[in-house]
C-alpha cells in the first residue's frame, strides 16, 4: 500500500496553522515518513517549560497503522522509557484510528506527561511506587522534577550540552514542583515518612 502523501501534506499543514497547541513538526531528511516533533511541557506540572523532542515514522500503510513514536528528549515518567524513550499509550497501539491524526497523537503525549498511567506502565517499577503514585501525585511530581530537571542540569553542566528539555533553570522547575508539595501539606507528611 502507497502512502498517502495528500494526506499527510494536509496534517502538516493542519500542524502548522494550529499556533495554540503548541505542537510543532519538523521534516527529517526531507522524507514525509520521518519527523521530528516537539511537544510542550504541561502547565502545572514539572514538565511545564520544557520542550520535549519526539520522533516520528510512518509506515507505507499509516493511518491505517499509528505512528512509531519514541521520546529524543530524556523523560522521567511511568509510561515512557529512561533507556529508549519508547511510549506506552493505547493509541500508538491497539487503539489507534485512522480518523486520528499525527496532531492528536503528539496532544495526546502532552496529555500523557500530565496524567501518567501507573496501570500501564513502560518499565518495569515496583508496584509500591505506583501506590504511592496513585495516592501522592505531588510526590512523583517532586521526583520527576528532581530527575528530569536536576539529573539533566548535572549532565549539561559536565558535558556541555544544551538542556533537552529547555527549562529555564532547574531551580525553577524543581521549586516549582515543591510548591504544589506545600499545597498538600497533609499528604505530603505522609509521603515524606516514606522516604520518597
């Protein structure tokens, strides 16, 4: 089966017009089967700031296949892989359609980095993380932000490197994440004896 070049043309276009998402698509090797995407962080989250980098390939057959979608940005989340980057949601898999499009699926990534699935997972965590998950959400938010911001700014000071994702500074993301902490004062004292 050929690929339908009309239509992809036309969902770029459709991208491209569409300024307040904030999802933005980029051609790889002038090739309308390969793409570099850009996702923004959620507000209200620790991923808020960033720009998070993912890549897309189509096969000949898409949209009656989903797309191959794994994260280039380094992403500390349930449903996407420290290692590989690869994402675990339902539409990139079984529950894709071809009415969806590659707009929808890089939205429903944005949505996915602010509701992680801990029934879902990606990798492979003990299940008293995904307890803790379920019952102290701004707990995970305190580590992601300490993982994604902290570890990424220690590995941008050593090598060099711009930030990927691009936060302003680390502080700004990390003291953004403990003020939701404070907000759940309660919660967060018994999350804290944990020793998350």
């Amino acid at each position: 089966m050929a690929l339908d070049l009309g239509r992809i043309q036309k969902e770029l276009k459709e991208i491209e017009r569409d300024k307040a998402s904030g999802v933005t698509v980029e051609l790889k090797s002038n090739s309308l089967q390969h793409f570099i995407g850009y996702v923004p962080g959620p507000k209200d989250t620790p991923y808020e700031g960033g720009l998070f980098k993912v890549d897309i390939k189509l096969e000949s057959s898409y949209p009656f296949v989903p797309p191959k979608m794994t994260f280039l940005s380094k992403v500390w989340h349930p449903n996407v892989s420290s290692q590989s980057g690869a994402i675990c949601l339902d539409i990139l898999k079984d529950q894709w359609s071809p009415t969806l499009t590659l707009k929808t699926a890089l939205l429903c990534l944005q949505a996915l980095l602010a509701s992680p699935q801990p029934d879902d997972p990606q990798v492979s965590t003990p299940p008293f993380w995904f307890r803790m998950y379920s019952s102290c959400l701004h707990i995970f938010y305190f580590s992601a932000a300490k993982r994604s911001c902290w570890l990424l700014h220690s590995i941008n000071l050593a090598s060099k490197i711009d930030l990927e994702p691009h936060f302003s500074t680390a502080d700004t993301c990390l003291w953004r994440t403990i003020a939701h902490v404070r907000k759940c004062s309660s919660a967060s004292r018994e999350c804290w004896a944990l020793g998350v």
